[in-house]
C-alpha cells in the first residue's frame, strides 16, 4: 500500500509531477504573500501560461526524470491533469489554479497514512484531485487516507507589514507537505510563509493519535520564512542531514539536530531563469532525492554539491532540470515517496 518513514530509506514507489495545464494563478493577497512575499508588485506578465517551449522541454525532463527512477528499480506513478483555468472557490474567494508538478507541496505520506495538508495559496485547495485514482488504489491495498482541515485562507490570514517575519498569520491550521521532512518518528517543520504553527500542532497532534506518543513534531523557527524546508534541511541518511549555510549555522539550528552529522552544502550553481520573471532561489540546487542512504538524485549543474556528498559517502545521479527555477520545483519538489523500505 504506502509506506514512508523518513527520507532516505529505500526508494520503492514514488508520483512524479507533471507540467500539464501549469498556470501562474489569479492574483490576491495569498499569492503576493506567499510568492511574492519580498516583492511590492507582482509583475502584470506573471499570469496564465508560460510559453509553449517551457512546457516542452520540462516534459521531456520529467518522462527522463522518471526514466531513470525506473531505471533503479522505482516504481512511478504520474497524477492525472486538471484544468486549471477552471474557477475554484470556497464562498470566500475565487480564483484559476496553479499546477500539478509538485506533488511534495500538497501531500506527505506518514507509515500507511496519506495526509493531504492544509494548503497555504487558494489555488492549490483542491490540486490534490490529481492524485485521486491513486489514492483509491491505495486506499483499497490497506492505506489510510486523510485530509486536515480545509482553511478558509481568509486575506486576514497574510500580513505584509512586517516582512521580518512570516506572511501567513496563525488561527486556523495552514501547512504545505513541504514544510514537513521525516526522520523516523520525529518530524522536522518549518515555521515559514507556508506553515504556521497551528499546522504544526495539528500534524504533532494526529500524529500522536494515530502513531503514538513517541512521535514529535520539531519546529525549525526563526530560520528562513520563505517557503518549503527542503532547499535548507535535507535528511540524507540516519542522523544525517544536508543543511543550507547561508540559512542555518551551529546558533541557529533546531535542538533536535544539533547531534546530528552536518553536511554544509557548498555555493550552488545558479541555474537558468525566464526573463522578467520571479525564479526560485539558486539554493533550489540542494532540492536533491534520496534513493537510498547511498545514492540521491541531483540536478546535474550542481557539481559541488555532488562532490561533498561523494565525501561522505554518497554517489548521486544527475538529472535535467532546465526550468526548476521557474516552476519551483527540483528533484525533491516534483516527487513524492509512497513506499520506502529496507
């Protein structure tokens, strides 16, 4: 059915995302909070498609990507589109949607639960249909399959006043999947614009509920309020973990790493952007996948990073990326794990 319990184990079945119908959303308060937090005008041009070459050539880096997940014995599944021109709404707002090519944003499998999270930006409330029929296959197998609890997303819910700390604002659960990364029974979180600390109490306390009292949830607070967790942490083994320095230092790392085997990843390698357009950082070159404890999937450019993992033990598998920046999405990002195992 599924089953993941941290980030490194072995890689048996994973969704890989596609890039069908991706759409840069309506704008509103979300969106210019939580993309575009740093930013006093969302440029006029950011909305709708992306020329037809994007779309192209991530399609042909995806079916690669997954060629050679297959390659090592990965079983892949894709999720079905969605039109996202379509209108969605909750009776509060209304708005187009976004994509469906990071399945890592919207879902995080925790044992044999399927836990579709609390989305931060309104167009993607209901992105997770993609990956229904999946769901029910593996819902049938045995698994259980949960949603926490749809947020209104409220404009009261952003703030852009102080941009010194999060955009999204606390008093209804809110949390991206990728705010959260698994290290057998503790759970990493990131306080960011994409996760306030009423989601990480909802997560800590379904998780105790159904797993037991010895799962924790660990806030990483006050460390970078972006976005997602996995361009800063990255487990990469048993107490093992890949951190951002330029983020994270001895002083400011969560007592619950401090034990850990700290491998500094070194200045990445700043990957293409679209002109006139609102990238990703470069530090989305650390947005690497586990296949194992002993080899991980890197964005190909990123050849510092390969050689300090090699240090430590760790041979990877360069991959083709050539929009990750403009989608905000690299290996890590546009997969995500249903099954790992011994």
């Amino acid at each position: 059915m599924v089953n993941v319990n941290n980030e490194w184990g072995k890689l048996k079945e994973v969704i890989v995302g596609t890039v069908d119908n991706a759409n840069m959303p309506t704008h509103g308060k979300d969106l210019h909070c939580i993309n575009y937090a740093t930013d006093d005008s969302i440029p006029k041009n950011e909305l709708g498609f992306w020329d037809q070459k994007v779309y192209d050539e991530t399609y042909e880096d995806l079916e690669n990507l997954s060629n050679l997940l297959t390659d090592v014995g990965v079983k892949v599944y894709r999720p079905s589109p969605i039109d996202t021109t379509k209108t969605i709404s909750n009776g509060h707002w209304e708005t187009s949607q976004y994509y469906t090519f990071c399945p890592r944003d919207t879902v995080t499998v925790i044992g044999n639960n399927i836990i579709e999270s609390a989305m931060s930006l309104r167009s993607r409330q209901y992105e997770t249909d993609c990956f229904k029929d999946i769901f029910i296959e593996k819902m049938e197998q045995g698994a259980n399959w949960v949603a926490a609890p749809k947020p209104r997303l409220l404009d009261s819910m952003y703030q852009r006043e102080d941009l010194s700390i999060p955009t999204l604002l606390d008093g209804e659960p809110v949390f991206d999947a990728a705010n959260v990364i698994k290290h057998n029974n503790d759970l990493l979180y990131l306080v960011s614009n994409t996760g306030n600390k009423t989601g990480a109490e909802w997560l800590e306390r379904y998780c105790k509920e159904n797993f037991g009292e010895e799962y924790n949830v660990n806030l990483a607070e006050n460390v970078y309020a972006y976005i997602h967790i996995d361009t800063t942490f990255v487990f990469v083994g048993e107490g093992k973990v890949l951190l951002n320095p330029t983020r994270v230092n001895e002083f400011i790392i969560p007592e619950f790493l401090k034990p850990f085997d700290k491998i500094w990843a070194p200045e990445p390698y700043p990957t293409q952007v679209l002109d006139n357009w609102c990238p990703a950082s470069p530090w989305l070159g650390m947005n690497i996948l586990p296949i194992n404890d002993k080899l991980i999937m890197v964005e190909e450019h990123q050849t510092l990073l390969m050689k300090e993992l090699k240090r430590f033990g760790i041979d990877t598998i360069p991959v083709r990326m050539r929009h990750a920046r403009t989608f905000s999405g690299g290996p890590h990002c546009v997969t995500l794990d249903v099954v790992r195992g011994e």
